[in-house]
C-alpha cells in the first residue's frame, strides 16, 4: 500500500513522502517540483541534492528575462522544454506548488510561466507495493505564438553513478543505423565515456571538472543507471521517423564534477495556444547486489541480462 505525508526535508522545506513496502520517495512542494529523492526501502538516496548551490542562474541576459530572481538546479528530477533556451529554459521554479492525490496518484503543478508562455504538470502513479512509478510530463502552451518544443524529462542523479545507454541493432544494410550528438564542450577520448557496440556507459567522477554530454536516438526505449547498490531503470517510447530535438535525440545524458542527468526527450510538436506534450516514463527501482566492469562490454551484458 502507497501512503503519503508531509515532512520537512531541511534545506528543501516541506516534502511530500511516498512510500510502500518496497520504495521511499520525497518530492518538493514549496519548490520545484523535483522528485529530490528516491531510494530502496533501506538504501541511500540515489539523486542528487545541490544544497550546495553549485548551479544556479541570475544576472546578466537572464536577469532581462527574469529580473532579480534566481534559478537553482535543486537536482532529482525535473520537466523541461527542448530545446534548450538561454535562459527560458532557466525558468525560476521557487513557488509553491498545487499538489493533489488521488488513491496512489500523485498531481503536481506549478504556477505558470509568464515569462515563457508555458504551463508545466508532472504526474506520478505509484505502485502499491514494488518500485515502479508512472511519471508523466505535460507541457502546454499558454501564449498566442505558436512554439515548436518537446518535453523533456531530466533526472539529476547523484555522484559515482554509472549511466547504461543502450545502441540500436535495426539491421539497414548499407544505410548508417545510428546518430551521435556531442555538444563543443565534450571530449571524445574522456575516461568517464566507453563506447561499445551494443551499450555506452558514462560514469561520474568527482574528481573530473570538465563537462560531458552526448545523445542519440534510443530506438531501445530504456536508460538504465547503477549507484548505491541500486539500479534505477527508465522507459519510454520513441517513436519511428518523428523529429526530435538535437539532430534526432531522445535520449541525453550530462555530467560534471557533482551529479550526471539520465534524460529522455519526446518527439518535437508545434504547439498553437492551448496545445500540449505529453510524455511518459516508466520508472523501476531495485536493490542491486550485483556488478560489471563498465569498459567490458561483456560483463556489462551478462549485467543487463541478469537485472532487465
């Protein structure tokens, strides 16, 4: 049975907490929203918490959008728009949010954008008793303008994870079968990044300052991520032939010296003024006892064949 209360949650204030048998879960409620944690019943936290404040936002050509307010990553898991706008992505999440529940639903929406024109909702549907939950994102355009986005669904997760990125095998005989997007910043040769020919594995290190992105189109329709004794699998559709973001990605994944995003992306749709995305995660997390070498494609397989 899923069952919810209120808690303080120090530097994030009121959360709500959602827990069965099998999972605990807190999502923020006078900010956000974010889901800022979510673990195995007697395992740590597997997102990242910034209390630190390492990204943030203000000043400059994000303060003649937004004025003097200022944007906080916060971390676990949050909705944005694609693609990325600077700094319209950057959107000031830090009022209250409504939240309604109805049986093990749970309702999140935040004010409205003004300053972007769009509406943002997260929904999350729990198991009674395992570590699944539904997450569904929806954007809608509330401005006269018509605006071309996809929804995209970001999961800040905490340091030392490793992120299991799955390649596609669609046969196409002399045409190519795959797409890679790296962003300027991004160093081929980093030692976070191994490519294999079936999976790419991407690992935090603390240690390593310097930031890395890269995406492509996930015909698989899964991301997984090891950490903490925990894997934390999710996924979705994507969609043959649709257009999506960032020369064709529905899947990305960034990190930096603090925290990796786990992201999946929706198809591109252009949006009139009460138009909307929606797009869907299926979430599952399980304790782990388990492990592989993440530069073996091998032992990442036999992994993957023994946990998915």
């Amino acid at each position: 049975m899923i069952r919810f209360d209120y808690i303080d949650y120090n530097y994030f204030g009121k959360v709500l907490r959602a827990r069965n048998e099998s999972i605990e879960a807190l999502i923020t409620v006078e900010k956000g929203p974010r889901v800022i944690s979510l673990k195995c019943t007697g395992f740590e936290n597997i997102m990242c918490e910034d209390i630190n404040e390492h990204s943030t936002m203000s000043g400059g050509k994000f303060a003649e959008v937004f004025g003097d307010k200022k944007w906080y990553i916060y971390g676990g898991h949050r909705l944005w728009f694609s693609p990325e706008d600077d700094p319209k992505s950057y959107y000031p999440d830090n009022d209250p949010v409504d939240v309604k529940i109805d049986g093990s639903r749970v309702t999140l929406t935040p004010p409205e954008q003004t300053e972007t024109g769009l509406a943002m909702q997260m929904i999350l549907d729990f198991d009674e008793t395992s570590g699944s939950i539904t997450v569904t994102h929806k954007i809608k355009n509330i401005q006269d303008d018509k605006k071309k986005i996809a929804a995209w669904a970001m999961t800040v997760v905490d340091k030392e994870s490793i992120a299991i990125l799955p390649q596609t095998d669609k046969p196409t005989g002399l045409l190519p079968n795959r797409t890679y997007t790296v962003w300027p910043y991004s160093d081929m040769q980093d030692d976070r990044l191994f490519f294999g020919n079936k999976v790419i594995t991407i690992k935090q290190d603390e240690n390593c300052k310097a930031n890395f992105k890269l995406g492509f189109n996930d015909e698989k329709g899964y991301l997984a991520m090891y950490n903490k004794g925990q894997l934390f699998v999710k996924k979705f559709d994507c969609t043959e032939g649709a257009e999506y973001p960032d020369n064709g990605c529905s899947c990305e994944c960034f990190t930096n010296f603090f925290m990796m995003e786990v992201e999946s992306l929706s198809p591109l749709k252009t949006l009139s003024k009460g138009d909307d995305i929606t797009h869907t995660e299926h979430w599952y997390i399980t304790p782990c006892n388990d492990s592989f070498d993440r530069k073996d494609e091998q032992s990442i397989m036999d992994f993957l064949s023994r946990n998915i």
